[in-house]
C-alpha cells in the first residue's frame, strides 16, 4: 500500500542565517564557510515533477522495498527496462518492474505475476518511476532493543 507524502516546511533545514555585525577582528576561516546541506538537491533532477511516497506493508521486498520507506518517484523519467515504477491499474495504486520486449511493455507485480499491457483490457497508468528508496536503520518505535552481551 501507498500513501502519497508532501513536504513540510522547516524553519530548522533553511540555510544558516548570518548572526549580523561582528566586532573585532574578522575570522580567517570565513571563506570556508559550509553551507547545509539539502538532500533533496542529491535525490531530486526534475522538482516539479517529483512527488514522495510511504510505503506500508511488507508485501514490496521483491523490489527491496520495506514498510514505512519513503519512495522518491520522478514522473519525467522515461520507462526503461527493468524499471521500478509506481502505477496506476484495477482501482489501486502499485508498484511494479517494467520488463521491455520487443515492443511489448510487460509489468512484474509485487507477486512476480506479469501483465503484457498489448495483451490485457485493463488499463494500466505508468505514472512514475522510483529514483531513491529512503529507509530507516533503526528499530521501530514498538520493537525492543536489545542490549549488548557482556563478557
């Protein structure tokens, strides 16, 4: 299952503000300064077109996708073989793999049950493709954490 994410706005991941006027002698380190970093100028080519997804569920391992991970889907990227994508077909939203033969455009579900779409009646949207699969290395918040062995 998907659900669709949008961005918030975070005072705290804007750029620092300067502190202002400064007495003394100025720092020779001031052209070093390191701006913050924005993941989403790594993760995004085209802002427009880029929406975020969670998944939910664990029924998306095939495609090493894990509940609760965020998907970065990307509607301006073309289809292309072996493509992971997000779809739209038989009234619910899914993720699938685009396997390309000849001109035929074959879709691999969750399941790895394929689909010719020159071959079925159902209507099928390609509606993006999945660019970055974020997820977390931490437990969830209802797991136990174990702790260390001592000798």
């Amino acid at each position: 299952m998907l659900h669709l994410l949008s961005e918030k706005e975070d005072e705290l991941y804007e750029p620092l503000q300067q502190p202002g006027a400064a007495t003394g002698f100025p720092s020779p380190a001031q052209d070093y300064e390191q701006k913050r970093l924005h993941l989403s100028q790594l993760l995004i080519k085209d802002p427009t077109n880029t929406y975020y997804f969670k998944a939910k569920g664990h029924e998306l391992t095939r495609f090493h996708i894990h509940d609760n991970d965020i998907l970065v889907v990307d509607k301006s990227v073309k289809i292309f073989n072996k493509a992971i994508i997000v779809c739209y077909g038989k009234g619910t939203w899914m993720v699938c793999e685009v396997l390309l033969h000849n001109k035929d455009i074959i879709l691999a579900d969750k399941k790895g049950k394929l689909v010719n779409l020159s071959q079925t009646d159902t209507q099928y949207l390609l509606w993006g493709v999945i660019r970055w699969i974020c997820h977390s290395l931490m437990p969830q918040s209802n797991s136990k954490i174990l702790t260390p062995c001592t000798p």
